[in-house]
C-alpha cells in the first residue's frame, strides 16, 4: 500500500520533507510517497475551517489529479485548521 503525502501549498514543502525523511526509516508494508507541487485555490479560508467536507473535496481531487488508486492513503499536510 502506498502512502501519499501532500500539502495544499509550497510553503509546506519543507515540513512535508521532513515528514518523509522520518517515515522513509520505518520498515514495513508502506511505501510513503511526497507530493510537493498540488495545487488547491482557496478563495475564503474562513468557509474553509469551517467546512470538514472540504478537506475531502481536497484528498479527492489530489487523487484524481494524481490517479491515486483507491486502495492507497492520501494524507493532507495543511497550516489551516478545522473547527470541529
């Protein structure tokens, strides 16, 4: 299984490499993958921390986008927050 790693934006590259550097080391079943050039526009970040429904919008078209298969992990690395 594989394990995709991605950021909403670039000022989270460098956390994302450091995220993965770490993750790289631990042996198992899991290959972890970094993606560090998704793009997602969000015009009104307050609707955003308010919307739990978004951070999905996003995983799903980070999949699309990258053909993802279903059965992989995408995890979002964000600076925003969800209030619920």
């Amino acid at each position: 299984m594989d394990i995709h790693i991605f950021s909403i934006n670039s000022a989270q590259n460098e956390l994302l490499v450091s995220i993965l550097k770490v993750l790289k080391k631990l042996e198992g079943q899991f290959d972890f993958k970094l993606n560090n050039v998704f793009k997602y526009e969000i015009d009104n970040k307050t609707n955003f921390k308010s919307s739990f429904d978004t951070l999905f919008d996003i995983c799903d078209d980070f999949r699309i986008a990258n053909k993802i298969n279903i059965t992989d992990v995408c995890i979002l690395i964000s600076p925003l927050t969800y209030s619920g």
